[in-house]
C-alpha cells in the first residue's frame, strides 16, 4: 500500500482527485491466449466498431482481468490516434461525486506504459506485473 499512498501522492500535483478504481496482477493464465482479441468500442459518433488488438497486449489483458472481476468496461476509438481508451468501468466512485470530466489512467507496474505515450495495445507484460487503474478528475484552472 506504500506504493499506492506514493503513487496518489505524485498524481495529486495534476489531478484534483486520483482515486484507485483496481488493483491486481498479470497471472500465467492471462497470458495464454494468443491471437487476436477484439474490444468492442464507440466512435466518436457514438457507433460500435471493433478494435482488434494482440491477445497478449496490456489492453487485452486488462479487459479480460476487469469481466474476470464482474466489471464492464467501456471505451472510446479515437480515429486521429488509431487508439482505443477506457472510458468507464462502470459505476463512479462516491467520492467523485457529480463530476463530469472524469478519466482513467492505466498503470503497468506503478507507472503509466511510455509515460502515457505508448498505445496500450503496443504494451506486453509479463507475469507478475502489477496493474493499477485510477479514476482522474483534472484539475480546474
């Protein structure tokens, strides 16, 4: 919990909150599948496309951890970026109340893959690596 308490700590300076939403690891078996795997997205328009990325991948491997849990993940497919993103995993947090704006930030051991630069379909982890999803509010200025 020591690297949570640091890891909400360093994101306090950008965030107005930064609340953990889950916590786990990559286990031998998510790291079975091979292939192709398929996230079911919105455009921006708001129609389903299909986004296929490696089973292996960090985003893959999310996905499946998040309705291993009983969670259902949403995201959005961004066209300028060929990229899919988190969007929700469902019910908000209490303590974020009626916020609008609010984000998910994807952590792979701790730390955001690329510094938040790398598509999460590009990222492949390894067993015993620790995921971390948090729900972010930015700040308002």
């Amino acid at each position: 919990m020591d690297r949570l308490f640091k890891l909400v700590e360093a994101y306090k300076v950008d965030f107005e909150h930064f609340v953990p939403a889950f916590i786990g690891s990559v286990t031998p078996e998510d790291l079975i599948a091979s292939g192709q795997y398929t996230i079911a997205a919105k455009d921006s328009l708001g129609f389903q496309v299909s986004f296929p990325v490696d089973a292996a991948s960090y985003l893959a491997i999310v996905d499946r951890i998040l309705r291993r849990n009983g969670t259902s993940p949403s995201y959005v497919y961004s066209t300028e970026l060929d990229n899919v993103m988190l969007v929700s995993l469902g019910q908000k947090p209490k303590e974020l109340g009626q916020e609008k704006e609010v984000g998910i930030i994807m952590f792979l051991n701790w730390a955001e893959p690329g510094k938040g630069t790398e598509p999460l379909h590009k990222v492949f982890p390894t067993v015993g690596d620790a995921v971390i999803l948090a729900y972010v509010v930015a700040r308002k200025t």
